[in-house]
C-alpha cells in the first residue's frame, strides 16, 4: 500500500514539474528566460553580459501579441542591469499578460560578437494560465451562478447537504474524464476532417457515453461507491454544464491541459454552488417561510442572492 | 451538387460511423470485462414492493 502511495506521489510531482518546466522555453541559446514584470514590462535574462550599445536601442527590438501579427507594439524604454545580464523593455501600454507575447529581436551582440536574431514566445507560466481558467472556471464565471446553466440538477439535488456532496464528486469526475475526451476528438478527429459542425452532437454522444462508461466500471470497481453515488451518475446526462464545458473548450481552442483544468473548474465550482445552497436550504426548512414561497420560489431567491454573491469574484486575478 | 460538398458529407458519415462503432466495441468490452451477477433477491423484494417512488 505505501508503495502506491508514493507511486502516486512521484508521478503528481512529476506532472507539476513538467508543468512549470514548459514556461521555460526561449526559442534562442543566449536567452535563459524571458518573463513578464507588471503590466507593462518584459525581462529578459541573458547567459553572459550584452553590448549596452545593443540593447539600449529599442529599434532592434519589436513585439507583437502571438494572435495579432500584424499590430507591433511600442517600445518606450530598455533598460539594462549593473551586471549588463538582464534586459527590461518597458512599453507605452499596458500589456495583456494572458495571450504569448512574440518578440524579435536584432542580431544580439554580446562582448563584440555577434550571436545571431533570436525569435522568443513570452508567455505566463503555463502552470498559471491553468490556474486562471480553473478558478474562473470555478468562481469568477461560475456555471450556476453567473452563466445559469445546470439549474434543473442544481435545485433537485440541493435539499440534503449528504445529496448536493455525491452529486458534486459525481459530476466532477465524469466531467473531466467527458472533457478530456472531447478535446481529443475535436483536435484530432473533427478538426481534421473539418466536421466541426457536428460538435454538438458528438459532445452529446461522448458524454453519455461517459456516463454509461463511469456506470459501467464502478459498479464492478467500487460498489459501495456505486450504491452511494449510482443514482447521480444517470442525472449527469440531463445536467447543461456537462455539454456547455465541451462547447466552450472548442470554441477557444484549449490544449489538452486547460481542457482538463477548465473541467475540473466547473465540477468544483458546481459541487461549491450545490454545497452552499444545500446548507442554506436545510436551514429554510425550519425557517418561517411566508406559504406562497414555500418550496422552489425561496429556493430561487436565495439563488439569485448567491449569484449577487458571487459578483464579488468578478475582479480576482491570483496568477 | 459539388463533389466537395459530397465528399465532406460522406466522410462525416463515415467518420461519426467509425466513432460510434469503436466507442460502441469498447462500452461492450468494458461491461462483459466488468460484469456483475445482478443478486436475484434484490429483484424479487423490488417486484414484491409497490414501486410508486
């Protein structure tokens, strides 16, 4: 048992590590890192000390967000270290830290020689975009409260906190085992074979077939588990977030990896949202509730205060 | 009718077959590999109850 427990471990540090080490690439020997400081600034780190002649002159410098090639940003300042090793280029706007910056640069010269043109990608640490989209996946765009989607399962599994648990755990595994599958069959089958136009009915498809495919395993697998959560397991189908992740993840042409976390996102986020209002709904129950809004109606308006809520989320940025 | 259009059409038709097909063969295999005898008792107390809810 102890074997397969650091097993486990040594292939989750394993992951992460490779996670962090993607942020790392340059595109040139000389460079060792190119990062982005503020809003405004970027900083390069060279292996040896550059010309200042070089790199205080910002026209062998231009750059450019990776989607939009054709809008060169504007240079105000470079700015060069004691030890001559790192470069700051600040720019005249803000930039926006969340898409890969491409920047070209002149032939570099370093102590007179000259090191050749280097193309560098800058980009947040990878391991920091998967947490913005887990998190806005999961607050700051919660599916319940701020897109209202998966309102039927929401309010049908919401009276019992034991219920809203298993049906969040549920939904939360299916979900990121249907999305990960659909990133796969949409980079690699639909997108090839420009049948992009059937997404919907694929989506569909594979998360019933998800479903069916949990169903199937866990009762053999895991059958306590299987007599906790089986009946949750069919009302994933009918639940909108389950079809709305897929859709969304396609739409804005996530890798593999943000697929997994944007699934992983609104699986938490859902059990959060089922969770909250399963505590306030067990307590309504004693509460002296005005006979006309027994029932769904206060459940709606209590809703509708979370959403409120959890507008207080709209401006969070961690990463 | 465009043989493009004919083309792309008949390959959906294909690929979504092929698709449903594997994924079909799969769901197949998973539940003869996992198979669980359903218990008989189980069955007759279900069919004994009333089964209104």
């Amino acid at each position: 048992m102890k074997s397969i427990r650091s097993y486990h471990l040594l292939v989750g540090v394993l992951v992460v590590a490779a996670l962090f080490l993607t942020g790392c690439e340059t595109g040139h020997k000389f460079v060792k890192k190119t990062e982005f400081k503020d809003t405004d600034k970027m900083v390069l780190t060279f292996a040896g000390p550059v010309d200042e002649a070089w790199a205080k002159n910002i026209a062998n410098f231009s750059a450019y967000e990776k989607p939009d090639p054709d809008i060169v940003l504007t240079i105000k300042e470079a700015v060069l270290s004691s030890d001559k090793t790192k470069l700051t280029l600040i720019f005249a706007a803000p930039l926006n830290t969340g898409e890969a910056h491409i920047l070209s640069t002149s032939n570099i010269m370093s102590e007179g020689q000259d090191l050749g043109a280097a193309v560098l990608t800058i980009k947040k640490l990878y391991f920091g975009v998967l947490m913005t989209i887990f998190l806005g996946a999961a607050l700051i765009k919660n599916f319940v409260f701020t897109k209202y989607l998966g309102l039927c399962v929401f309010f049908g599994c919401s009276q019992k906190r034991s219920t809203a648990i298993g049906m969040g755990v549920v939904f939360t595994i299916v979900i990121a085992f249907a999305a990960t599958m659909a990133w796969a069959l949409y980079q690699f089958v639909l997108k090839p074979y420009q049948l992009t136009f059937l997404n919907i009915v694929v989506f569909i498809g594979l998360v019933s077939l998800s479903v069916q495919g949990v169903d199937t395993i866990l009762r053999k697998v895991n059958p306590a588990l299987f007599k906790a959560f089986g009946v949750y397991l069919v009302l994933v189908i009918a639940n909108c977030i389950a079809i709305a992740v897929p859709l969304i993840l396609a739409d804005n042409e996530y890798t593999g990896w943000e697929s997994f976390s944007l699934a992983l996102g609104a699986g938490i986020g859902f059990l959060i949202a089922l969770f909250l209002m399963a505590c306030v709904r067990e307590k309504l129950e004693l509460a002296k509730v005005p006979p006309s809004f027994k029932g769904l109606p206060i459940a709606f308006v209590t809703a509708g205060l979370f959403a409120l809520a959890f507008l207080g989320f709209s401006g969070l940025s961690i990463y | 009718m465009d043989p493009a259009l004919v083309k792309l059409a008949l390959g959906g038709v294909a690929t979504l077959g092929c698709i449903g097909l594997f994924f079909g063969i799969g769901l197949a295999i998973a539940a003869q590999k996992f198979h669980v005898e359903p218990d008989p008792k189980v069955e007759a107390v279900l069919h004994t109850l009333a089964g209104a809810q």
